[in-house]
C-alpha cells in the first residue's frame, strides 16, 4: 500500500474533508449531484480507518437489503482493490463481509428494512467505530438513523459516522435539513461531478449531463450539481445556503435589523443583513427567534450583543406600542413603509436579487423558512396560485423589514 498515492485516488475536492477525519471529526456528511465521487472517497477512506485502528469493525448501510450487493458492497470491494489490498482481505456474500485478513477485523453490510439485525451486532474483539449510511434521503428519518447510531457506538475509543445522497429536490426533506444542522465535530461537504477529473468519468457521462442541461436545466441541476431545486412552486431560487466567513462580515459597512412582532404560537423574529447593491446580493448573518418573550426582553437581547449604537432597527409597524417599546428602552427603532401591494413588491425584490447569502449555522430558522417557502396550489386543479402565503415566514418579514428602505427605492 506504501506505493500508492492517495491524490491519484481521491478527487482534489476531497482532500480538505480527509485532512478533517486526520485531526478529529466524527461525522461526515458527504452530499452532491451524480459523478461527484463521493462513495468513492468514503470507501477509500473507510478501509484507512480500519487499518489504522486494528481494534476497530465497520458496518456499512443501504435502506433495503438487496441493494447492497451492487453497490456498497461493490463500492467496498472497489477500494479494497485500488489500494492494493486484494490479498489482505477475504469478501464474502453469504455472509455479506470483507475480513482484514491480517487482524480479523470485518466490514459488515446490513439492509435497515431488518432493522432487528443491527441490534444483534456481536463481533469476536474490539467494538464498531465506523459506519457508512449511504443514500441518506431513503432512511425513514433521523430518529432511524439516530437509533443505529446508538446501537452501534458502544464502547472503543474511536468513532467516524459516514452518510452520503443526492440531494432531493425538495428543501424539506428530513436529509437536506440534516445537512443543514450544527454539531460538534460534524463536516458537511457538497462535491459534483465538475469537480472531479474528466477522465475518471468517461466521455459519455460528461455528454449525458451537458444534454440534459440543454433540455430541462432545473432537472440537470438537482441530478448532476446536487441542488435542492424544488418542485415548481419554490418561492426563493436564487439562495445560497453557505457559512459567510467572520473577516467578511467584519468588513460590511451597513448592517440592517429587521424585527417581526410575535409571542406565541407565532414567534419574534430578529434578522440581521448587509446589502451588497453593486452586485445585487443579500447576506443574512444573525438571527433571533423567541417566543411568549417580553419586549423588555427582546430589546435587552439586542441592546447587549447586537444593535451598535446609531444603527436603526426597522420593525412591523402594525404594533405602534411594541416600537414605542423599543424606543424608551434606548433602541432607535422605526415602523416599516408600507403602503398598497408592499408584500408583493419586496418579495418580488427579493426573488430578483442576483443572490440570498444565508449563513446556515448562525441562522438556521432564517434558511429553514427560505428554503421551505413556497406558492399554494389549487387543491383540484393543482395550478400555482398567485400571492404569498401568509405562514411560516417571519424571518423572511424581517428580513423584508431590515430591507424595507433599499427595495422602497429600488434596490439602490
């Protein structure tokens, strides 16, 4: 194994992500479009770990049993062979295992339509300190995956979780949120197939995705650049759910605040924004979200760690009180310009913007809301319906009302 290199292995856009399994992450959470390599880089690097820690099985997971067989299995065996391990390691189907020959250690596949099997897991040493959930999306839900987890990892003093998919097109599917959420020592990477060198794909496959891209861009997107592109009636395409790094944000010269009123079940919504207008982009970096919370102490919230003195929160004018609030508690806070077909106006401001930046880990309800929002359909006809529906956006009315004074002008 000495002789091979791991850089004519692994795609260059893995390299960061193998870099972050050496220095201590524990979840990897591989996603993107078809060709981007990532069941490659997984199976390569799982037979690392396993070598590196001799103590130390692996289990490997598809939905459905009889899925294994052609793909992670294969996937497994794939990467066994390229890095030269052939004749260390003993594959078998029946049962369906590959066994480092020099220490005894396995590498087990189970299907999770049996899911009784997983809790009968029984290894002759050591413990399970590696897992790889392929085709996320498939699993019931994070409870499913949650109770594997906890199955498997007792015990050893290492553990690395692999789960990897495509995205759905749709922003609501329990995977795509996934992906979105903070943990410690969790890394979540996104990998195309245009990241990857021409020539491990083939010809074919670069032609098959250039014709779709000609024929029905939308679908090319979501396959093949692994975008969660919706289904027709997604009301924000131009969103960027990205980290925006600390030294940018430090450099925005015109923070805007946006508050939208609520107690409960409807909450107070606090978004914080910069408006890039030589490039027509919107970054959303801070967030609050509280609910049955007074206004005294909503205001003390932001009056400590927010609002700089001389900045100026714009806030729904419909609860004249709740400014008068803010304003005697020492914040310089004003009701939003509205006026006939305002709703209409800014959303459309927003949907022609060149980009919605929406930092993900300091803003999770902010890019939830986005990301879910979409037109009602007429429930026989199933034709989208005009207008914005009125229900779970109140981070995206503060956004509007941080905004209110650049689209009351024209975006300028």
């Amino acid at each position: 194994m000495s002789t091979i290199s791991l850089s004519n292995l692994i795609a260059p856009s893995f390299f960061d992500t193998h870099k972050a399994i050496k220095t201590g992450a524990t979840e990897i959470v591989e996603k993107g479009g078809r060709g981007g390599a990532k069941s490659s880089f997984i199976s390569i690097e799982l037979i690392l770990q396993l070598i590196k820690h001799p103590d130390c099985h692996a289990a490997v997971f598809r939905k459905v049993g009889n899925t294994l067989r052609s793909s992670v299995y294969a996937q497994i065996c794939w990467a066994i062979s390229v890095l030269g391990l052939s004749s260390k390691f003993r594959c078998t189907v029946s049962p369906m295992e590959c066994t480092y020959i020099p220490t005894g250690q396995k590498i087990l596949f189970f299907g999770l339509d049996d899911p009784g099997k997983v809790k009968s897991i029984k290894t002759a040493f050591g413990y399970v300190g590696v897992a790889w959930f392929e085709e996320l999306d498939q699993y019931a839900g994070p409870e499913e995956i949650r109770n594997v987890e906890q199955s498997l990892f007792r015990g050893g003093p290492f553990s690395l979780v692999f789960k990897s998919f495509n995205p759905p097109a749709m922003a609501r599917n329990w995977a795509n949120q996934y992906a979105l959420e903070q943990k410690t020592g969790k890394l979540v990477h996104h990998s195309t197939y245009l990241d990857v060198p021409k020539d491990w794909l083939g010809d074919r496959f670069i032609d098959d995705a250039e014709h779709l891209k000609s024929i029905n861009n939308t679908a090319y997107r979501n396959e093949y650049l692994g975008e969660v592109v919706g289904s027709g009636t997604q009301v924000f395409e131009n969103l960027c759910i990205d980290p925006i790094p600390q030294a940018q944000i430090d450099d925005f010269d015109r923070v805007l605040h946006g508050v939208d009123w609520g107690w409960y079940p409807d909450p107070w919504a606090y978004n914080t924004c910069y408006y890039d207008s030589a490039r027509r982009m919107l970054y959303v970096f801070g967030e609050l979200t509280r609910r049955r919370t007074s206004n005294a102490d909503t205001a003390a919230l932001l009056i400590n760690d927010i609002v700089r003195p001389g900045e100026t929160i714009i806030a729904d004018s419909a609860e004249e009180k709740s400014i008068a609030d803010y304003r005697s508690f020492g914040l310089l806070c004003r009701g939003a310009e509205k006026g006939p077909g305002s709703v209409k106006y800014s959303m459309k401001w927003l949907q022609s913007l060149s980009r919605i930046v929406i930092d993900p880990g300091r803003c999770p309800d902010t890019a939830k809301e986005f990301l879910e929002y979409e037109y009602d359909r007429d429930k026989r006809s199933g034709e989208v319906l005009e207008g914005y529906p009125d229900i779970n956006n109140h981070h995206i009315d503060a956004v509007r009302y941080a905004t209110n004074l650049i689209w009351r002008r024209g975006g300028k």
